[in-house]
C-alpha cells in the first residue's frame, strides 16, 4: 500500500493563471488510447491552446496535442482529436450550472502522473479585463520588492 502520492507534472498552461480568475480546480482522468499514454509519458503534450467543453453531459477537452507516439504505426490517432473527461455525475451537474454564467469556462491548467496514472488539473475560471492583469502584475512586482527587502534587511 502507498502512503506517498507522487506526481510527477509534465505539461502545463502558464498564461491561464494570468489570463483567468481561478475559481475552483477539479483533477479528472482522461479517456486515452495505449499510444497516447506512451507519448505523453515521453512528454510529448500541449494544452497551450485547449480548453474544455460539455456536450450531452459529458465533458470534453479540445485543442489537446499529443504527438503521435514513434513505434505506434497504425494505432496512432490524430494529435488534436476530442478527448472525454471522466467525472462523476454529480461533479459535471455543477460544472454545467456554474459554465452557464456569464464569463465562466472551463480552462485545463496541467497533466500530470499520479501515481501511474494520467491525470489533468482543470480550473472553473472566470476571464479577466486588461486592467485586471495590469493590477495582477503590479502585486507580483510589489510583493517581488517587498521579498527582496526583507532579504537585503537581515544579510
């Protein structure tokens, strides 16, 4: 029995954070074929430009680009097909009700392994405005001189 999780993350989505207010993040499974895992275990995956969508139900990711796997001749698929996410039913009423708003969406943040497993973060998100970002990035700058203060004061 494990008592450590390891995960060790192998692609990730650095403008989400800076372009979308983080609401809530939910890690899912995704449904792959046999060639898909052994690319994405090699890292051979983007999420730069995919996003999430729910169709009948169900939650897909789209825009996901998994490179097709070297020695899998035949039984490659095409690197950005639609991809089913696996949540509970319970989890995809929510996200239904709460995608309905104005301005929220579903956005993937990172794939990881999981214990060997395949897992991705995505993030209930709500856009931001340029002048959010503006004041975002004047925080970080703030905090930034703060840290770096406090760091020269005890030297």
């Amino acid at each position: 029995m494990r008592d450590k999780t390891t995960i060790k993350t192998i692609a990730s989505n650095k403008k989400a954070r800076h372009d979308y207010f983080i609401e809530d993040i939910y890690e899912v499974g995704i449904s792959l074929s046999g060639t898909e895992v052994k690319s994405i275990r090699q890292g051979k995956v983007s999420i730069k430009e995919s996003y999430c969508s729910i169709k009948n139900g169900e939650v897909f990711i789209l825009g996901m680009n998994i490179t097709p796997y070297d020695h899998g001749n035949i039984y490659n698929l095409e690197p950005t097909r639609e991809r089913k996410l696996l949540l509970n039913k319970r989890e995809i009423n929510k996200l239904i009700g709460q995608t309905k708003e104005k301005g929220y969406s579903l956005i993937p943040l990172d794939v990881h392994i999981k214990n060997g497993w395949i897992k991705l973060d995505i993030a209930l998100a709500r856009g931001k405005k340029n002048y959010d970002k503006r004041d975002s990035m004047l925080e970080k700058e703030h905090e930034r001189k703060i840290q770096y203060a406090l760091k020269n004061k005890y030297k």
